[in-house]
C-alpha cells in the first residue's frame, strides 16, 4: 500500500486526457491530486471518472487552473466555483480540504492535509513593497493569467481570500493531537525558496504566501506535496521532504512512459539518503523569506 501523488494533470489537453484513461488500476494506493486537473468543472468529472474507481482513496485539492473562469463566462467563480468543486468530489467520495483530515492506515498517527491555500503576493524580495509586487513582476514581463481569469468572488482581492484560507486551515492543523504528524498537500509551495522558476523568477508573487514558511516544522511533516512549478522535484529543507509532483502541458513529460510513471511516492517514501546530492533548481538564487503584509 502507498500513498501516490501528482499535480497539473491538465486533462483539457487531450495527450494528457488521453493518457490518463490508460492509467492501470492501483488497488489499494491513495492517489493524491494537488490541483490543476483542467479549466472547467466537467474536466474534474473527466479525471476522477477514472481515478476513482483505480485508487482505494483519492485526496483532492485546487488549483488555480481549476478556479478559472473568463470574466464573461456564465459559470460560477470564486468561492461558488471551489464548492461546485468540492461537490464533485464528493459524488466520487474524494476527500476534499472541506472534509475530514484521513489517518494513513499504515500509520494511523499520520494524517494526509489537503489544503486550499492561494496567494497574497508575498514571495517576493523584501526590498519589493507588497503593493508594488504586481508592478515588480511585470518589469520583467510576467504576468499571470490568474490576474484576469481567477475571481476572488465574494472576497475583494486573492490574497484577502489566501488569508481566510490560511485562518480556517491554521486553525485546523492546531485542533491535531500534539504528537500527530501530517502529510501536508496544497497546490502552491509552502516556501518561498521552492517557489521561484529558474526561467521566470518573478512569477514567485503567484506561487504562495509566507505565512506557510515554517508550517512543515511547526506540524510535524513527513512530506510536503505541492505542484503548480511543473518543476518535478524531491527536496528536502530543515530535514523535512517537498515533493512537486508536477505532470504539466504535453511538452513538460514524456507520453511514450505513460502517467504511471509520474506518479510520486509519498509515503512509505523513497529509500534514498536524505542526504545525498539532488539536482536543486531553486539553489541558483536563494531569495530571501519575505514577510506578510
């Protein structure tokens, strides 16, 4: 039995879509997916119409590809797009960051932690004001399509609607038993150093918030999930595992090796020396932690 995951299966595409469907059945592994399974809430349908019933759990979470909705679009947005969501799941019983935290059954003091956390503009270099974040990135030519296409609805702004999410969750992850250990999932990084592209290192304001920085010590994780980057790695920061678990657009994987082979084992976890050299792509420039507004 293992605790499998992936991210960014981006199933509107239909190489992905396509290699999806010859994913072979996992009996009794749970599947995490960390968000951006597609656009549309009929593409989640898709993808857990075959992962359901091939994974004895699975355990979802958003993304922002999934909270995407074009300003003219009659569908939902906002928090009314993330419970239509939740639904979904919840017809396939996929745990969601709504539902109650699942106990690994191999090790019931372990509990796998989808969170639904967002964004507030705060990984960035500390000299950048908070307000001139937005401004900063675009200097440089960046600009995330979530500027246009993900609606905070009824909150004023994302990271108002981050800081929520971060209150509700924090309170949560307090409620554990003080000597539980987590698996903690959330599309974003939790960390501002696992947060910036080599190739567009000002994207980082889009990938999180800093107020995660210490959460994988402070609740005692094994592994720490996150996708978002399509930057596949397995890191460790401050003896604690960071898993990105990225499948990406047809161009970021090899469709010749199939699905099954990106998916990630999180638990029981690889045996290879947590000391021993990884290629880290975030070493170039370590930023700064930044702090919160």
């Amino acid at each position: 039995m293992r605790l499998l995951a992936i991210s960014d299966l981006h199933v509107g595409h239909r190489e992905n879509r396509d290699a999806l469907e010859r994913l072979p059945d996992h009996g009794d592994d749970w599947l995490i997916v960390a968000g951006d399974v597609g656009e549309r809430p009929d593409h989640l349908v898709t993808a857990l119409e075959v992962l359901a019933p091939r994974f004895a759990q699975v355990i979802w979470t958003p993304g922002n590809h999934d909270l995407w909705c074009p300003p003219d679009a009659d569908r939902t947005r906002g928090q009314a797009r993330y419970e239509e969501l939740v639904a979904i799941c919840r017809d396939y019983r996929v745990a969601t960051p709504e539902d109650a935290y699942r106990a690994w059954p191999d090790e019931p003091s372990t509990v796998v932690v989808p969170m639904f956390l967002l964004y507030d503009y705060s990984f960035r270099p500390d000299e950048v004001p908070g307000a001139g974040a937005r401004a900063w990135a675009r200097e440089a030519g960046v600009l995330s399509a979530d500027e246009r296409l993900l609606s905070p609805h009824p909150w004023p702004s994302v990271p108002e609607w981050c800081q929520a999410r971060c209150d509700a969750t924090l309170a949560r992850l307090a409620a554990l038993p003080h000597d539980a250990h987590t698996v903690l999932v959330n599309h974003w990084p939790l960390r501002y150093d696992l947060a910036v592209p080599p190739r567009i290192p000002r994207f980082s304001i889009w990938c999180g918030t800093s107020r995660t920085e210490d959460w994988a010590r402070r609740y005692r994780a094994r592994a720490v999930v996150s996708g978002h980057l399509h930057l596949r790695t397995t890191l460790w920061r401050d003896g604690v595992r960071f898993e990105e678990v990225s499948l990406g657009y047809p161009r970021d994987w090899r469709r010749d090796r199939g699905i099954a082979a990106y998916l990630r084992e999180v638990l029981p976890g690889p045996a290879a020396d947590r000391h021993a050299p990884t290629r880290d792509p975030f070493r170039r420039a370590r930023p700064p932690v930044a702090r919160a507004d």
